[in-house]
C-alpha cells in the first residue's frame, strides 16, 4: 500500500510542478492583463507559488479521500469518489469552454492553458486512484480496527 501512495503522491507532485510552470508561462497580453486587470491572479506569475498551491489542493484532496475509504462504508466512499471524478471532469470541460471562448483568457496563451488542463488531469488522477484500488481499504475489520480473532474471558 505505502508503494501505491508513493508513486501517486509523486504523480501529483509531477503534475503540480508542470502545471505551475506553464501557469506562469503566460502570453505578454495575458501578463499585462493579469497585472492591470486580475490583480487576484498574480501569483499564477510566480511558478513556485502556483506550484505550492496546486499541490496543496492534491495533498489535501487525496488525504480526505483516504479518510474517507478508511472511516467510512465503501458504498459511501465509492460515491464521494465518483462525485468528484464527476467535478473534476466538468471542470476540465468547462476550463476548455472557457479558454476556447473567452477572448481574454484566450490571449493567455497555449502554455497557460495546457498548464489548466494538467491541473484537472492531476484533480481527476486522485479519485481514479481509489475507486481503481478497492484492495487497498476493502477489508472491514481492518477499516475499524476490530479484532475479532480474540475472545475476551
């Protein structure tokens, strides 16, 4: 289980620094807008802070879902997975809608853009991951920590 969660982890974190790189790679129009106009968004021009705050949001997201499926029934885990699989897959349409058909968010530029779409591949890696691993938090004795082999006298 440690191996899994290693490689995933490292996956995120992969995902969390070319998407903060090509975040700050925005087109000269898009810089200028973004320092005149979306003041709310510079620090999308510092890689490194796009990149922290990226992988805090993976960080944060696949540690409630590892809560979940640890804590709670499968059924229920399975379905706060699916529903953010859902979330995370009409992000990445309507940030696709959005780039294509927006005008100022189509001057940022083709880098910036592709910088959108790792983050939300990155989003949707996460929930992949446990309803794809369902040996990882299956057994219910394990889940609650029971044990059951013991007889109290």
């Amino acid at each position: 289980m440690l191996k899994k969660n290693t490689i995933i982890l490292f996956t995120l974190f992969l995902c969390s620094i070319f998407s903060g790189y090509l975040l700050s790679k925005a087109s000269l129009t898009g810089r200028v807008g973004i320092d005149l106009f979306y003041k709310q968004y510079r620090f999308l021009r510092d890689p490194m802070k796009s990149f922290f705050l990226i992988l805090i949001v993976y960080i944060i997201l696949f540690m409630l879902l590892g809560l979940a499926y640890k804590r709670m029934n499968t059924n229920i885990s399975n379905r706060i997975s699916f529903f953010i699989l859902f979330t995370g897959l009409i992000g990445a349409i309507l940030t696709y809608y959005d780039f294509h058909h927006t005008i100022t968010h189509k001057l940022l530029g083709s880098k910036f853009h592709f910088g959108g779409y790792i983050f939300w591949v990155g989003y949707i890696i996460i929930p992949s991951f446990f309803l794809f691993n369902k040996k990882i938090y299956s057994d219910e004795k394990k889940r609650w920590n029971f044990t059951f082999s013991k007889k109290r006298n």
